[in-house]
C-alpha cells in the first residue's frame, strides 16, 4: 500500500509503479488465507476476519480504498427491493425479499417529492457525517489514499426508490414528467454534496449505474438533459473546496465518456465493457483512470490469457501518470485462488515503471 503513490496519481505525477485498487477482496476468505497465512471464513470473528483482510490488502499493495456512503438508508425507508442474487461464497447476501412502497401507479411516480418524503439533515450534521465516514476509512487503511462519497446519487437513487420495473415503465411512458422528477431527486441530494464541500475528505467517490452492460437503456439526449446537468451541479462545489472528485458506474458508459468529463471529474472507474483505451488517448494526460481487467479472465482463463489481459491493460494506461490497475468488475470469490495469485503476480511484474 501506498497512500503516496496513490495521490501522485489522482494529482498526475507518474509514480515510479502503477498503483492499483481491487473490489471483494474481503468475500474472498480462501484467497485472504493464501495471501497471509492466516486461515479465515465467513464464519471468522469479524476482528480477526478485519485484521486479515487488511493484511492481504497491504500485501497486494491497494493504494486507493473505494468508499460510498450515501444510499439506500438515507430514503427513509421508502423503495423497492429486488431481492439480491449470491456473491458471497456462504450465500449469506441471497434475498427473495421482493416489495414496495410504491402501488405501481405512474402518476404516484411521476408526483413523488424528495424533498418532501427522503431523509434531510442540517448541513453542519451533514459534513460531520462525510468527515467521520472519512476518517474512519483512514483509521482502517492508514496507508492508502482513502475517500467518502455518495452511490445512490441519480439513476442508481431512482432505482433504489422504484426498481427496473416501475423506473423503466415510467421513463419510456413520459420522459419529460419522469426528468421532472429526477430534477426533484437531484435537487434533494444536493445539499450533500455542499456538505461534502465543507468535510474534511479529500477525495470524492460519485457512484451511478447508468447504464447496462450493453450501453444506455434510454435515448442519450435524456442524459444529456436531466443526468449530466445535475452531476455538473453536483461537482461545482466540490471542485472549489479543491477535492478529488472520481466517478464510477457499472456497465458500458463509452458513449457518455466525454459528457462524464465536460461535468467536471477528475477520474473514471470502470467495468471491462467501457473503452478505457479512448479515455486513456483523449484523458490520460488529463484525468486519472482506473481499471479495467475483466474477472471472466481471472475465473476461466489460462495463465497466458490472464497474462494477456493484464498486458493489455497495463499497454492502454501504463504509459499515463493517472491509471491504476484493477479488476474492473470485482474478484469475486469463486475466482480460483491460484489464477488470482497469478493475476497479482503479473500486475506486480508488468505494473512496475
């Protein structure tokens, strides 16, 4: 780990090795086991389970610690559940709890008030929050650069009030009154980032799915009308108050990279699906970057072919002063623990300038 060369990068001063940043690695107790020598499972004491899981954090060298805060809780208790497919290895994260607070009328859709129904707090409790999420993830990881940050913050926000569904129905029913309310939803989430503006992070994670693995699932002009608007909005205090600010979304945001930019990031995280090779040759001078190895390499590949993608990555992003490798969609536990080592085996081999 390295909190200095982590901010070399976000400040773009090429450090002398690529730094780098990973996803899961705490579902994936038989590779924290292989990495430290200390054997643990889901059913481990959750000290020793954090203990351990550092410790294989600090051997693989993560330099950049993602961290959101900003969710699901902060809605009062008003959305949808969609229930939760399995990631971790014991299923201990499976849900077939499907429900609403929402009848499935549009019209109580489109005439839903943020302001009115979601949690708002003063701005001085507000930035205390982001500050103490903050510091705690600096106490934890003490040698990694570290962040606070909002994840339910338009599109991932709507989803979590509507699920697929309701939030698709009423998009393609009438878009207009459906921007209408993102503008709404917006306008509650705002204030937390004029808080954010005023904590003591120095470093911003924006997360928002935005789109599928295939691309948008709605025409780009209405992004580029009700989603990009608001992040610029959102960013501008942020940039005064002369923070880090990095943007995240699942899936394939190609399309949109340039309007990602024009709102006012500083970096991009990304799944395997997005070009991190246009970004690398028209932001790499300009931005950080971080990905975007994909974990079906990890899980069912050769060793060549784990090889070839970390290459293939390190080629794009080594050459710029902001890249930082990773695995662009999490190393999820049912990777096989031996292509695991190999992939870092090779990242620390290929990563190094």
């Amino acid at each position: 780990m390295s909190y200095k060369d982590g901010w070399a990068a976000l400040k773009l001063e090429m450090p002398n090795r690529v730094p780098r940043m990973e996803f899961s690695l705490n579902y994936h107790h038989a590779l924290i086991s292989e990495i430290t020598g200390t054997q643990v499972n889901a059913d481990s004491p959750p000290e020793l389970l954090k203990k351990v899981t550092y410790e294989a954090m600090r051997k693989w060298n993560y330099d950049l610690i993602w961290r959101t805060l900003i969710g699901r809780l902060y809605l009062n208790g008003i959305g949808t559940s969609m229930g939760h497919a399995t990631f971790a290895n014991n299923g201990s994260d499976f849900r077939n709890d499907k429900h609403s607070t929402f009848s499935g009328d549009l019209e109580e859709v489109y005439n839903f008030q943020p302001l009115e129904k979601l949690k708002n707090m003063s701005h001085s409790e507000m930035a205390e929050m982001f500050s103490k999420h903050y510091e705690e993830s600096c106490a934890d990881y003490p040698d990694a650069v570290n962040m606070t940050g909002t994840y339910g913050t338009i599109i991932s926000g709507l989803l979590f009030l509507f699920g697929w569904d309701l939030l698709l129905e009423a998009m393609g029913t009438d878009p207009v009154r459906f921007g209408e309310l993102t503008n709404r939803y917006a306008q509650w989430l705002q204030p937390y980032f004029n808080a954010m503006a005023d904590s003591t992070a120095e470093c911003i994670m924006v997360h928002d799915d935005i789109v599928w693995s295939a691309g948008p699932f709605a025409n780009p002009a209405w992004y580029r009308e009700y989603i990009f608007p608001n992040y610029k909005k959102y960013i501008a205090p942020l940039l005064d108050a002369k923070k880090v600010v990095l943007y995240t979304s699942d899936g394939n945001y190609s399309v949109f990279i340039d309007d990602i930019a024009k709102t006012g990031f500083m970096g991009f995280v990304m799944e395997p699906s997005t070009d991190m090779a246009y970004i690398a040759e028209k932001y790499g001078r300009t931005h950080s970057f971080i990905g975007n190895a994909d974990t079906r390499v990890l899980m069912f590949g050769s060793k060549q072919d784990i090889y070839n993608e970390v290459k293939r990555c390190m080629d794009i992003g080594k050459k710029y002063p902001g890249f930082f490798m990773a695995v662009g969609n999490h190393i999820s536990p049912n990777t096989p623990v031996e292509n695991a080592l190999y992939y870092n085996e090779v990242y620390e081999k290929l990563g190094k300038r």
